[in-house]
C-alpha cells in the first residue's frame, strides 16, 4: 500500500465578509502520496492558496481535517505547528520571499541556521549546483533574474531536508521558457532528496508536469487524475 503522506477530510475554510459568507474550501478530501509530485490546477479565487495555507499549517480551517505523516494537524499545539512549519514543510511562493540583504547562500541556509542546526556545506553546494545557481553564490537577490530568484527559492525550501514542499504558483512571475525550466528542475531536486511536492498553479502547461493533477473549482475538488504520470505510462511515481 502506498503510503498518504498529506491526507485531507471534508476541509472548509469560510470566511465572513460583512453578511456574505465565502466558501473558499467547501469540503475537500484528497490525499498524496509520499513522493508524488502534485499540481493543483484552478482558476483565480478557485481557493488554491487557502488550501495551501491548510496544508502548511498556516491557517486554521473552519471545519474538516488535514493528516501530515498520520499526525492530525487540529492535535497539534501553537508550538508543535511551528516546528513542523519549519522542519516537514518547504514553502515556495511566487514572490520568491528571498532577504534582499542576504547573498544566495546565505538565504538558502537562512532556515537550517534558524533551527539551530549545523549548515552542510557541501550539501547545500551540491543544491545550488543541482539547480545551476552555484556561480551565483554571492550574489544579491536583487542582481538576479526571476528564473535565478526563484531557483534560489527552491534550494532553500529543498536545503531544510523537509519531507514535503508547497509551492503556491511559482512560475506566476515568469515568462513560459524559465517557468518550464524552474519545474524541471523542481520535479529534479524533489526527486533527488524524496520529497512530496504539491503545486497550485492556474497554468495548464505547468500543471502537466506533474504526476497528477487536480482540479479545483470554487472551493471543491473537480476532478483528479492525469499528468505527466499518465502521458507516459510507466515511467511515473506511479510503479514506484
Ligand atoms: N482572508 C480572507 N478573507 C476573506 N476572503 C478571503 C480571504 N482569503 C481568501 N479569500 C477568498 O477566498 C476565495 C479563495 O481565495 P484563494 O484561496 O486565495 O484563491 P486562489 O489562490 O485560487 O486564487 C476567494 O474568493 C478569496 O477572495
Ligand atoms: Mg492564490
């Protein structure tokens, strides 16, 4: 039996504004598999980010249940949720979220130095080279192109060794030539270091890449299948 790793059940999340209430989540159940690479496929306002966030242990929902690694997140203390937010969950966003001040190696370390653990350096190289990112090392966020930025997003939520990374629309920002790059080398690294990758995107062709996709529309799943793991059968996640 493939193992869930991330499992939703009957997950809302309404919010009220002014005497409307808004179903951003209105009963979603799905479930990933470890490893399985992901991309959640909706239009604007579909409710792609709140779901994110409730997987991420960002935000809290109105009703229903998230499992991460079979933990309940709704048993989890303020404190519990803080250290899983730093050690099982990578995220990725589509402003990249770099310090401006920081060079490239030192905001890809940023989140292991803030743990208090001991940065590899070798490891975190072989990341930045894995990712075509090393001669960039010392440079400035600000002296990058966003297909670098956000390379360099990646190592940093890949460099934390979380078991699962969420990406909310991460080629938003760039045009279709460095947004394909930045997934391959996404789908690469997560490969490379077995990670479970889910990816919100409003992007057809970005969705594509992925193992599965699912659709979702006003808040409910639609639709759930298909990907890259169909298109070339036998080659996917899914006989792994
Ligand atoms: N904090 C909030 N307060 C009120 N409404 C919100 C809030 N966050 C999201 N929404 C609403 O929930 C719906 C889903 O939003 P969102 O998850 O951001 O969609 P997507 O990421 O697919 O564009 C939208 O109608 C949005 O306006
Ligand atoms: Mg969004």
């Amino acid at each position: 039996m493939d193992f869930m790793i991330v499992r939703t059940k009957g997950l809302k999340k309404y919010y009220r504004l002014g005497n409307n209430i808004v179903k951003a989540l209105d009963g979603v159940d799905f479930a990933v598999k470890e490893r399985e690479f992901v991309s959640i496929i909706g239009k604007s306002g579909s409710g792609k980010s709140t779901l994110l966030h409730m997987l991420g242990a960002l935000d809290t929902p109105t009703a229903g249940e998230v499992y991460v690694d079979g933990r309940r997140l709704s048993d989890m203390n303020r404190e519990q949720l803080a250290v899983f937010r730093r050690r099982r969950v990578g995220f990725i966003f589509q402003n990249y979220n770099l310090v401006p001040d920081l060079n490239v190696y030192e905001n890809v370390v940023l989140p292991i130095e803030l743990d208090g653990k001991r940065v590899d350096k070798k490891f975190v190289h072989g990341i930045l080279e894995l990712l075509k990112i090393e001669e960039k090392m010392e440079a400035l966020p600000g002296m990058l192109s966003g297909g670098q930025q956000q390379r360099v997003a990646i190592a940093r939520a890949v460099a934390a060794r979380p078991s699962i990374i969420l990406a909310d629309e991460p080629t938003g920002n760039l045009d279709s030539a460095s947004g394909h790059d930045v997934m391959g080398l996404l789908k690469v690294a997560a490969k490379q270091f077995q990670q479970t990758v889910i990816l919100i995107t409003h992007d057809n062709d970005i969705a594509q890449m992925a193992d599965r996709i699912v659709h979702i529309e006003d808040g409910k799943i639609v639709g759930d299948g298909g990907g890259a793991a169909l298109k070339k059968a036998g080659d996917g996640y899914a006989g792994e």
